[in-house]
C-alpha cells in the first residue's frame, strides 16, 4: 500500500536530472552558435583558396607534357611546355635543405631535452631558436647573400636558397622534435636505465623510437612549409626555364619562382597562357605539398606505437 | 647470484633539501624486506639510492656507503650502468615499452647491451616469462605490443624484463599499489618465489602485504613536513607487527597515524 503511494509520490515530481534552467539553455545555444559560427569563419578562406586554385590550375595539370617538359623550346604566349624543371629545383632545393637541417634540429632537440637541463646553455639555446623561429624569409635569403655570395664569393644557386631555406626550417624542427621527445614518459627512460642501459643508448633505442612518429610529423610540416618560401628565391637563385639538376652553379626554377617570374614577364590575363601557367604552377605546389603530408601520415602511422 | 646489501650512514639530498638522514641497515640475501611508512618519509628515496636510479633527479646526491657483498657502490670508480645491471628495479607503475613486442620487452635489457642471438634470447624470454608466471597467458602471442596487456599483466611484463637480464638484487617501488587484488596476489607469489633466488626489498604502502611477503620489516617516518626522513627501526616483520620496540612504528601499523 506504501509502496503504490511512494510510486505516485514519485512519478508526480519532475526527475531530477531533467530540469534544466533556461538561462543554461540560452547560454548553451549561444556557445553552440559561436563555435559553429567561428569554424566557418575559420574555414571559408580556406576552401576559397582552394576552389580558386583548383579551378584556375586544374587546366594544364592532366597533360602528360606539364609533368615531363620545360618552357626552355616554348615561346611566351604559347600553349605547351611543363614545369618539370620547377619541380625539380622545389624538390632538390627542399631535399637538401631537409638533409642538413633535420640531423641539426634534431640534436639541438635531443640535447636541449635529454642533457641541457636547466643549463645556461639550454637557455641561450632555446631564446636563440626561438628569435631565428621569428626571422622574416627575406633576412634569412639577405644573410645568406651576404655570407655565401658577398663574402665567399660563391654563385648564386639552388645551393644557397637551401642554406636560407635551413634558417627557417631548423627552428620548427628543434620545436617541434623537442615537444615529441619531452613528451616521452620519464617512466620509459628510469625502466631502460635500471635494465642497467646507458643512457645514449636509452635515447637511441627507447625514447627516439617512441617519439620517432610525432617527430616525423612535425619535419614533414616544416618542409611542406619551406617549399611554399618565396624570398629566397628572388635573392639567391636565377630563374632558368631549362631543366637543371645542379644545385651549384647556373639559375635553377622552382615553382614559387617560376609563378613570379611569369608574372612579372607574361600576360596575367585569364585564359592567357601565362595565366594558365601561373595557376598550374600554384596547384602543382599544392599537389606536392598534399602528396608529402599524406607520405608524413602514412610513415608516422607505420612507426607509431601499436596497441593491438 | 643473491647479494647482500649494507646501507651505512646514508645521507640522501635533492638539491639543498636534506630528504633522509642516516640510514643503516643490512638486507641479508635470498630475504625480502620491505619498506613501511607514511608518505613523504623517504623510502622510495632510500629504494631508489640502492642501485644509484636516485641521481637520475638532477641535483640529487647521497653521502654514505652502500656496499653490495662488501663493495661500496659509490665509490668514485664505479660505473653506475654496471650496478643498475645487478641491481634490478620494478615501478610502481607498468612501463613497458611501447615501441617493443612483449618478446622484445622481455629481452629489452639484454638486446640493448648488445646479445644478438635470436635463438638464446627466445629461450631467456620464456625463462623469464615463466619465472614471473606470466608464460602461459602470452606464449600465443609473444609479437603482441607491451601495451595490449592488462595492468597486472604489464607489471608483471616489467618483473619479467628485470629479471632476464639476471640481476643479483631486485628492488620493487610499490609494485601493486596500481593492481586489481587478483593481480596483486599473482605478484606477492611471485616474490614468494622470487625470494629463492633474489634479494628483494620492496616498498608498500599495505602493511597486509608487508607482513605477507617480507622477512623483515623497516619503517621509515618523518618529524614534519620540511623535515628529513629516518629510519625508525628495522626487524624481523613478525617482531614488527606484533611487538615493536618504538611507539611510533606501533602507531602506524595500528593506524593510528598515518
């Protein structure tokens, strides 16, 4: 008899998980409305560039002569040619870049989280790679002429656009490396020392590898990033419109500097070849750059630790 | 194999914080000890000076002797990677490595010092494996990552990787206190059986299992806060938890305090 009164007693009162306030409720609306509100802000530009890229490029991509051809036997304003010879120096210039910047970046990483410790060093390190992090392209692309063209008196090549391209890369590298490496669980170092592991082989073998997919992640941005740089490409290398492989000697194209050159040189008109060039050229860019990031996630899914 | 291990008038520092003052004591071998006090009162700090893992903190430093079978393991000429290779260690949370299968962790300790041959490292996994009870639930799948295991599992992952690389001495940093009860009594007969073989301290803070595992009992406790830890007194556990000399290890273990 109790029990049947407590039921009704119970079902008449609202439950109490239930009441929400309408001020919560207008509070709750309105955040929903600016997230929302701001992710399109967010986005919309990007999806602009994109369209717009696209849409003016995508005219001269699917032939198989903009792949595997030069503008060196083609006229100005006439349809043909590839930009095989831009590729070429993007690819070489961004390679060597990488090949010297990310070992650099790297120590610099490994020791700022592994010995530097609060050191004075570590400090100095640290303030010196975050002031190089804010250094415009353009200073980085003059230091180099100064250095590498006024003082050694050596040509100016693809060669130099690479030591520029590496004061701009080798900060994000060492942030990068070094946010993944302090990442690392100190539980993992203690356990590989008190296997009785020095502690080189303990960075070697433990904390590298564990840090090894973020650390690929963070490199693959920063080239992605330094591919795209245009300052240094005005300074210290001359355009060519043949294919050159040498990275020493003789002006070498890349596709920042070929989209420039054509701008300066050709019609910007739409529909006019130039114009078809200079958005090719833009979307090739984005191809490649899209090509690397998808490579970067791949490799890093590959060596990432697995939990089943 | 078992060594025995003399702690006398050990002085244990972070920096300028004095963090345990004089201890000394003596761990006879093939015997469990086990380390019982409050919070903060340092016998982590004493367990991690005993294979010289306290100076990985950067500042930290000890006076004092720790002789291992009559040799001080911090005399000036000792190399502290060889002594972490005698003198193995547990933690209080599993740590397997994530990169490694669970053959790999086993092995980890002896691959990293260079042993290669696959063969002989297989047999020592499964020795080891075996030796920390744990071959049964694995040998179907040794290529497995470190990381697919339960928590008991991994800890004890982690018993068997210390003990492959044959270590005179195992230390265990409260290795149960992140364990299931089920887990928890796998362990304890491990040490059980660990025991014939190893000289083993271990730190708890679950005086049922000290007085379960252990031979003989230390407890450590602090003034106040600021102040270093001590050493209270240390004895046979069966003296400890029914009789104590001192009032204060009485009120711990009555849980009075603490």
């Amino acid at each position: 008899m109790t029990s049947t009164l407590d039921e009704t007693e119970r079902l008449a009162s609202p439950p109490a998980f239930q009441q929400v306030s309408p001020a919560r409720k207008a509070k709750n609306a309105l955040a929903t409305v600016l997230v929302w509100l701001s992710f399109l802000i967010a986005v919309a530009p990007l999806v602009w560039v994109l369209y717009t890229v696209i849409a003016n490029g995508i005219k001269r991509i699917p032939y198989t002569n903009w792949w595997s051809e030069d503008f060196g036997s083609v006229l100005s304003d006439e349809v043909g040619g590839g930009v095989l010879h831009a590729v070429i120096g993007t690819l070489e210039q961004g390679l060597m870049c990488a090949i010297i910047s990310v070992p650099l970046g790297l120590l610099v990483a490994i020791y700022l989280v592994e010995y530097g410790g609060g050191s004075r060093l570590a400090k100095v390190t640290t303030f010196m790679v975050d002031i190089l992090s804010g250094v415009p392209s353009i200073v980085a692309a003059l230091f180099i002429y100064a250095l590498w063209i006024t003082t050694f008196g050596l040509p100016r090549s693809g060669f130099a656009v690479s030591l520029a391209l590496v004061l701009l890369m080798i900060p994000v590298v060492v942030r990068s490396a070094e946010e993944m490496l302090r990442i690392v669980p100190d539980d993992l170092r203690e356990a590989s020392y008190a296997l009785g592991v020095p502690k080189w082989k303990t960075i070697m073998k433990i904390v590298l590898p564990t840090a090894l997919s973020g650390i690929i992640g963070g490199v693959m941005m920063a080239l992605a990033r330094v591919m795209g740089e245009t300052a240094p490409l005005l300074v210290l290398v001359g355009y060519s419109a043949y294919v050159n492989w040498d990275l020493f000697s003789n002006g070498q194209a890349s596709l920042p500097l070929l989209m420039n050159t054509e701008r300066a040189t050709n019609s910007m008109e739409p529909g006019s070849v130039g114009f078809d060039r200079i958005w090719g050229a833009a979307l090739t860019l984005v191809i490649i750059i899209a090509v690397i990031n998808l490579l970067a996630t791949v490799v890093s899914r590959l060596v990432a630790p697995k939990k089943k | 194999m078992a060594k025995r291990i003399d702690v006398k008038d050990l002085d244990i520092y972070y920096g300028k914080f004095h963090a345990v003052d004089s201890v000394t004591l003596s761990v006879p071998p093939r015997s469990v000890t086990a380390f019982i006090g409050p919070s903060g009162c340092g016998k982590s700090t004493v367990l991690r000076t005993l294979n010289r893992m306290h100076e990985v903190v950067p500042g930290a430093r000890v006076e004092g002797q720790v002789l291992l079978d009559g040799e001080d393991i911090y005399s000036s000429a000792v190399d502290p990677v060889q002594v972490r290779r005698t003198i193995g260690m547990v933690f209080q949370r599993p740590n397997p490595f994530p990169t490694m299968s669970i053959r790999d962790n086993v092995v980890a300790g002896l691959k990293l010092a260079g042993t290669k041959n696959g063969k002989k490292l297989d047999e020592i996994a499964e020795r080891a494996l075996r030796g920390a009870n744990l071959w049964s639930e694995v040998k179907d799948r040794l290529n497995k990552p470190g990381g697919s295991l339960s928590g008991g599992q991994q800890q004890r992952l982690c018993i068997a990787r210390a003990i492959a690389v044959r270590p005179d001495v195992l230390l265990m940093d409260e290795p149960c206190s992140a364990l299931d009860p089920i887990s928890t009594l796998a362990i304890e007969d491990l040490i059980a059986e660990l025991k014939k073989d190893y000289t083993i301290v271990i730190v708890t803070h679950n005086m049922q299992q000290a007085a379960r595992v252990s031979d003989q009992t230390a407890f450590f406790n602090l003034a106040g806060v600021g102040q270093p830890g001590r050493l209270v007194e240390i004895n046979d556990t069966e003296k400890i938890f029914s009789n104590p000399s001192e009032k204060a290890t009485e009120d711990y273990i009555s849980g009075r305090f603490g």
